[in-house]
C-alpha cells in the first residue's frame, strides 16, 4: 500500500476560468447631472454649457466613467452627450447609466478577448470566489459564450462545484 498523496482535483481535466483575471482595470466613476439642475427639476441650457466649459475634465483621466442623472427630471438626450464630449479626451470609457451597466459594458468587452472554441469538449469550471466585485452579468455572459463549446460546465471551487450545464450525449 502507498502512502502517496494523489491530487484528483489536479488530474480530472478540469479546466478553471477566474474572472478576477479578465477583471478591467480602472477607477469606476459615477458622474451625476443632478447638481447641474436647477432645484434638482431644470435644465439651464446657458448655465450647463458654462459649466461644461469651467469643468475641471483632468480629474476623469484614465478613468471609467459612467454618466447618469439621479433626479427624477427630464434632461435633454443633448446634455449627456455634452458630457460625454467633455469627457472624451481623458477618460478610459465612457457609458449612459450607472455603475452597474458601466460594469457590464466593461466586462463584456474583456469576455470578447475568450477563444470560447478553446473549450471544445472541456469540462470548465468558473471559479466561483473572488476579491474583486465581479458582477453577475459577467458570470451570466461567461456561461452563455461556453455553452456551445464546453462538455460541461461547473461553478464554484475544483474541489467543490455545483453543476450548471452537461452537454447531450452524441449518438
């Protein structure tokens, strides 16, 4: 009887993806036309467009950006466009709405970078806990890009995963 110690986990062919690695670099930033409006209801046109011009932009430099407006005020499509245009010359990205869809926009723009083909009848498991907040659209767009691919897909720990997906047989 041998008393070597056998790695299963390492010899089972599993194959783990950490998200963290695909993880876009880059201080999150919300910015906010609500203080921009007068009584948090009107946009002034004059006063906006001064604002726009007076705005410190350098703070936004290699940062992504997501522009919103948390009031609940009408503001014209042209404003956050302004915004935008503002911010081209310094931020890394760009987006409409909050930090969350900033987040899914960005993530899935690093999922493109996955040779999905590359799973071609792998068993994948997606590593489950991470440091970074990776959000659940990232997982959802994962899974949906291996599908076609992957014999099986698993996620949490190699050590202790929870089935997701099992590719039919082939007869």
């Amino acid at each position: 009887m041998s008393d070597e110690i056998i790695n299963k986990v390492a010899n089972s062919g599993l194959i783990t993806i950490d998200l963290e690695e695909y993880y876009p670099k880059g201080e999150r930033v919300l910015f906010d036309l609500k203080p921009l409006l007068f009584h948090e209801l009107i946009l002034k046109e004059k006063d906006f467009r001064e604002y726009i011009k007076q705005h410190d932009w350098t703070q936004y430099k290699d940062k992504l950006v997501a522009i919103t407006c948390t009031a609940d005020a009408i503001v014209p499509t042209w404003a956050f466009m302004l915004v935008s245009i503002a911010l081209e010359p310094f931020a890394k990205k760009i987006v409409f709405g909050n930090i969350e869809t900033l987040e899914a926009i960005v993530f899935g723009e690093a999922l493109h970078s996955i040779r999905y083909a590359d799973y071609q009848d792998k068993r994948v498991v997606i590593k489950g806990c991470s440091n970074l907040p990776v959000s659940t659209n990232a997982y959802v767009e994962l899974v949906r890009g291996l599908k076609p691919f992957a014999k099986s897909i698993m996620y949490g720990e190699p050590c202790s995963t929870v089935p997701l997906y099992k590719a039919p047989a082939v007869k």
